[in-house]
C-alpha cells in the first residue's frame, strides 16, 4: 500500500473502503457526511451506480473513503461494511426505543447479513432468535456459538425488535404476525422480484431499504402530544375548523351520526341537553360548571 504524504495512514495500515460517494451537489445529508442518507439520489456507489468497483484495477480509495481496520482483524475487515449497515440499523432502532431495551429480537434468515445481525444483537446481550428455513451444520454451530436460539418456524416468540435479512415478503408478512407492543422492524433485504403472495408488501420493501424508509405504527398519545394538539389547534384558522365538523348530532339521535351522507367529514355527538328539558344537575351542566378551571 502506498499513501499520500498528508493522509492519516502509513504502508501497512489496515483500511476499509466505503461504498457510497457523495452526491456533487451536494444535500443536506452529503454535505454533513452522511451521504447514506442523500436526499436527491444523485450519490454513486462502488461497483453497484456510477463508479467503478474497487477491484476494478488497483485498490484504490481517497482517505476520507477509508476507515481505519485494527490489523487484529485482518482480511475480516471485509465484513465492516455490512456490519455497517447493521450499526446503522441499531442506532436507529434505540432512537425509536430510548427508554426500552429489547426483550426479544427476531432476525429472519441466517445468510451472511442475518447472522451478523444476531452477532450485534447478542453482542447487546439481547435475547436473540434466528429464523431460517434451511439449517446447516454450519449455521447450526455459528447460532450455537453466539448463543442465539435458531427458528425454523415463525412461531412462539413475541419479538420487540425485528430484523429483516431476507427481502421476502411472506418472511415479513409472518414476522408481523408476531411482534409485541411498541416493536420495531427494520427492513435489510433486498431480493429482485420476490413477488410471493403479497406484491404490495413486495413493493413497499423495494422502496423502504434502499430510500431508508421508517415502516412503524403508531396509537393513542402522550400528554406533551395533546399539549401540541391544542397548541396546533389554536394556531388553526377557526373558519376552517368548522368547516370540518359537518355535523353535530344530540345524544338521543346517536344513531344518525353512524350513517354516511355525501358531504360528511367529522360528524360530532354532543352531550347537550336540549334547554326546555335540561335537568337541574347532570352530567352536562356538571361539565359546563367545570369548563372554566
Ligand atoms: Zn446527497
């Protein structure tokens, strides 16, 4: 190896290349450096858009290309850039979970990614399950070795932290199946048309990995969340407030708000008691004394 003089390296030094280049413009993402984000898709890649392989004549790579690989590593420096994509993965999934450490994680299948995928997940000491159809001997003894429990059925466990390695969409449709409350699910293959029995699921896999796209769920709110609500509703013109709710319908004909007319959007039943027979107490003049605290 040869390095420029003002380069952090000397001859000898252990590198990896990064795949991905900046885009010239360059995006917001690019421009801070984390061009695995690019915003406007313009990026190139070694070997797979716009740019010649790394093999393509000499090794080749500017330092700020390179990361540092300790020589302990040696030729398994070749495995940091899937891991890479793994590191990623992990540090998204935290900041989606900040106050929850995962009770379960699910990896579906055991090809190279999915059993470096178990290796970060045990390495957490996380209680990890790998799921694939086809076990080897060698599978076998590498899940063994990491103390993960392999899978052959998507069955009995209620992962919080799914990741995928299989790019198959009937693997996703049945990890789904089973994951618990508040789960994240990373999406990390990728496999040309792998239609199988649910081509929108396949559709929105070919999008999500390669855009960094979020595939999660979400119910009900937090407090601060209502707090924005209000605040978000007080900033909101009241006209077209209004014009939202269509129709407001007493409690004693709840049943019409059930029905669809054309010009429905938010159809409101109200609690008020019509003036000639409200009571003297009730709930309703209980809440109107109550509004103003
Ligand atoms: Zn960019």
């Amino acid at each position: 190896m040869t390095a420029p003089a003002n380069s952090p390296y000397a001859p000898g030094d252990l590198v990896v290349g990064m795949v991905r280049r900046p885009d010239p413009v360059p995006c917001v993402s690019c421009a801070a450096g984390e061009w695995d984000a690019c915003r406007n898709g313009r990026y190139t890649s070694c070997g797979i858009t716009g740019r010649d392989g790394y093999g393509a004549q000499l090794w080749c790579a500017a330092p700020e290309f390179t990361v540092p690989v300790d020589p302990g590593i040696a030729a398994r420096g070749v495995l940091a850039e899937p891991v890479s994509v793994l590191a990623k993965a992990w540090e998204r999934i935290s900041a989606m979970r900040p106050r929850e450490h995962p009770h379960c994680v699910l990896v579906t299948g055991a090809g190279p990614l999915g059993l470096l995928a178990a290796l970060l997940a045990a390495q957490r000491g996380y209680r990890t399950f790998l799921y694939t159809r086809t076990w080897t001997t060698r599978r076998t003894s590498l899940a063994d070795r990491l103390g993960v429990t392999p899978l052959e059925r998507l069955d009995g466990v209620e992962p919080d932290v799914v990741l995928e390695t299989t790019g198959a969409p009937h693997v996703l449709a049945g990890a789904l199946d089973l994951i618990a409350r508040n789960a994240v699910v990373c999406l990390l293959g990728l496999t040309a048309g792998a239609e199988g029995p649910s081509p929108a699921l396949a559709s929105a896999m070919r999008r999500l990995v390669p855009y960094n796209g979020v595939l999660f769920g979400t119910v009900n709110a937090a407090r601060r969340h209502y707090a924005d609500a209000v605040q978000a509703l007080a900033r909101a013109d009241r006209d077209w407030l209004d014009d939202l709710i269509t129709r407001q319908v007493p409690l004693d004909r709840w049943h019409e708000a059930l029905e669809r007319r054309p010009d429905d959007l938010k159809v409101v039943v109200t609690l008020e008691t019509p003036a000639e027979d409200a009571p003297h107490s009730g709930p309703a003049q209980d809440r109107a004394e109550k509004a103003p605290t």
